[in-house]
C-alpha cells in the first residue's frame, strides 16, 4: 500500500547504460533510449531550491550545484528510475510536459524503502 495516493501516471523512457553507467549514444552523439513504461506516481508541480550531482569532479570528487526544480514525481517504493532517463507527464488538461531528473531521493521507515522522490 503505497503512503501517499498514486492518482497519476507518467511515462519513464529509460537511457541504455554503458557497463560503466554512462548513457549509450549513436554515431550523431544522440542517445540511445530503451523501451518506454508507464509508472502510478504523484505528481507536485511548484518551485523547489534542490542540489542537483554535477559532471564535472573538483579535488574533492563531484560537486554540487543549487538548481530549481519545477516539479517532485511520488513513487511508490522501489522504482527504476535514473539520472538519464525522460519522464513524460500530461496533466488534467492535457500538457504534455517532459523532465529530466534533477535528483533522485529514498525515503526508508525502518530500513525498508517507502517512497521514491525525483524532482525535476
């Protein structure tokens, strides 16, 4: 049972991943998605100050940089979710709106996972 209601739904088109991590890009350096799924989720558009992972490392690994988020994304437990991945949301009147994540958060109640939270 999930701890908040999943009323919405969004589509998750995942990025194919290198055996590093790094997403797969064809010869025009375009990146090479995998096969699109629909997820139950919340959906809470407004600002939000986050810190989204930078690419590029200082001497002290990888830094940090403050960003504005336009959304969070509710998901009930454990999802496959990544940092490449598009998320496709149309809302009640019918917006088309696409994301891509700015952070992925695990809310855990005594060591099991709740909730997954992707601002966007």
């Amino acid at each position: 049972m999930a701890i908040i209601t999943m009323k919405q739904t969004v589509t998750i088109t995942p990025a194919v991943l290198d055996e590093n991590g790094n997403p797969v890009t064809d010869e025009w350096d375009r990146p090479i998605t995998g096969t699109p799924y629909t997820v139950k989720c919340a959906v809470n558009e407004g600002t939000k100050l986050t810190r989204s992972q930078s690419s590029s490392g200082g001497v002290n690994g990888i830094g940090a940089q403050e960003v504005v988020s336009v959304a969070q994304i509710f998901f009930d437990k454990k999802t496959n979710v990544s940092m490449f991945d598009t998320i496709t949301f149309t809302d009640e009147l019918g917006n088309v709106r696409v994301y891509k994540p700015i952070s992925i958060e695990v809310k855990r109640l005594n060591g099991k996972r709740i909730l997954t939270v992707v601002n966007v």
